[in-house]
C-alpha cells in the first residue's frame, strides 16, 4: 500500500491534513496562498481561516474561493487579540490529523503536502508517537535557501537539539500532529510571543522531528529594515524577553553544546527586560525562576544588553515617523 494512503493517527480526523492561516488585513497577499493550494498535488487536506479581526475585505474573498474550490475552506472571524489567539483556535477548529500552519503572505511548493505525508509515513510505525512532525526547508522567491541546511538529508532531533547541538538557523518548515498541538497552546500574553516557545516545550517534552533537506515552503520577508529594528525591538521587547527567559530559565542542559548561544540570550534578557522597564510594563510572576548558572551569566553580559538595549533607543528615535504598522502576522 503507498504510505500517502495510510490512516491518520487520529482516528476522528477527517483529512490527513488542515492548512491553518491566521490573517489580519491580508487580503492583498491571501490569494498567494490560495494559488499555492489549487496546485497542490496532494488533496487531503482542508484550509482552516482564522480572521484575527480584519476591516478589509477577506471576508468577501474567502466567500467567493469557498464557491470555487476544490476542498473545503473554513472561514472564522474573531475579534482582533493577536495571531497566537488565531493560531489556538485554528487548531481546535483543525479536523486535519497534521497542521500545517501556513502564513498569510506565503505560498506552498505544489508538492509539498504529498512529501510532507510520504515522510510522515516514513517513520516506523512503532515510532511515530514520539514525534511531534516533519520539519523541511523554506526558500526565498528567488529559490536561494532561507538559512542553513541540516547536517543530513534525514535527520531525528528535537527542535532544541537542532539548535543547540546541531546549530542549524533560518526560517524552517513543516507540519506538526494536531494532537501534539492541543497539548502545548501559545501561553495567553499580550501581545507578541514567539512561536519558539512552543516548539521548545514540544522538544522537551521529549518529542522529535523529522527534518529533512527539501523546501516546502516559499517565504515572503516582511519589512525588517535597520531603520525598523528599534521600533521592533520596542513592541516586541515582551515576547524577545519570554523567549530569553525560556532559555535561561528551561534550557540549560543544553548549554554545553552552544554556550556563545546562552551568553547572546543572557544579553538579551537584560536588553530586553529594559525595555520593559522603560514601557513600565512588569514580567509574569508565574515563571521558572532563573537559576545560578543562568543568573551569573545574565550579570556578566549586563554591560553588553545595556549597550544594545540605548542602541535600540537610538534607532527608534532615528526612524522615519510612519502610522503604526501592525506586525503581529
């Protein structure tokens, strides 16, 4: 039997995959991502819309591509709360027994979702509860590669060993198991967390996945300018601080194979935990506290994050004025 015809995992699933994408005024770039869809090789699969509040008119589009595709779309509109929110909901509303969370100015490979479930079904079948999904590549519009390859074609890592250990960086791709979703939700901060301290309580919760060196996705940058990074260093300072205090605070052991690593997140913790100083916002009081280890190395690169912390300062204040930019998407 080809494996692409296998069972999901979940027995109440409905399609082998949901193709999630939250949104927030896109409706500019959202038919990029329906035409990656149409050419997709692989049918089973549904795409699930999560409106994070738009005022254009993605409502309407969708309604019509609703008439006109090939498989089911599922269009929710909820009130603006940010892209995490979107995402949480996404996969309750998911009746795909894999995600494949797919931003809402990007585009699939027309083969992608046929290799991402034949290296699903890859795995041996005494083993595939261990893993948490298939990671591959993304490329730039151009076809350059974003980031680096993995050390093997074929490769069973944790999302922590893979950067620590094996010390692979840029934008990577893929599809994760609904069920492994429900288990670990964005924590419900205010606005922006990165999507990093998900994946890293997924790898220690001791879950793998399976990379391998094939692009599945086409990534659009969005704005990131010299001229933008202080003001983003500003708006993001809360989520940056979280995903430094994770780190520090839950990641230690694997210090020894990226110590560089620990020192740049030590120095983002202080640079970061200015900026919430100066926006007088206060950390949750609900975290894993920082141990010695972690705290030393925190007080030795104090100095570094208080420079980068005035450089941030500096930028904001050389930036262009411009109306405020919306990049929770």
């Amino acid at each position: 039997m080809s494996p692409v015809y296998k069972r999901p995992r979940n027995p109440e699933a409905r399609f082998h995959f949901t193709v999630l994408t939250p949104t927030y005024n896109r409706a500019h770039t959202l038919e990029r991502v329906f035409k990656s869809l149409l050419e997709q090789s692989y049918q089973s699969f549904e795409w699930v819309v999560v409106d994070d509040g738009s005022t254009d008119d993605t409502a309407e589009l969708i309604a019509r591509w609703q008439g006109e595709a090939p498989f089911p779309i599922i269009y929710h509109w909820q009130t603006n709360q940010h892209k995490k929110a979107a995402f949480n909901l996404g996969v309750q509303l998911a009746q795909g027994d894999l995600i494949v969370v797919l931003d809402s100015d990007d585009a699939l490979l027309p083969n992608s979702l046929y290799e991402m479930i034949r290296v699903w079904w890859g795995l041996p079948d005494d083993e595939r509860a261990s893993f948490a999904g298939v990671t591959g590549l993304c490329q730039y519009p151009e076809g350059s590669v974003v980031g680096d390859l993995f050390p093997h074609d074929r490769l069973d890592a944790t999302t922590l060993d893979i950067y620590f250990k094996y010390r692979v960086r840029g934008e990577k791709f893929g599809c994760l198991a609904r069920d492994v979703l429900l288990q670990f939700p964005f924590p419900q901060y205010s606005g922006f967390v990165p999507e990093s301290l998900v994946w890293r309580a997924i790898a220690r919760a001791g879950y793998k996945q399976r990379c391998v060196n094939k692009v599945f996705r086409v990534y659009y940058p969005g704005q990131d300018s010299l001229s933008m990074q202080g003001k983003q260093s500003s708006q993001h300072a809360f989520g940056l601080w979280l995903l430094a205090q994770d780190t520090l605070a839950k990641c230690m052991p694997w210090f020894r194979d990226d110590p560089r690593s620990f020192f740049l997140f030590a120095a983002r913790y202080g640079r970061f935990r200015l900026h919430l100083w100066h926006q007088r916002r206060q950390p949750p009081t609900n975290l894993k506290p920082l141990g010695w280890g972690a705290r030393l190395l925190v007080l030795l690169m104090a100095p570094v994050g208080g420079a980068l912390f005035l450089r941030d300062l500096w930028r904001a204040r050389q930036a262009p004025r411009t109306p405020t930019d919306n990049l929770q998407q």
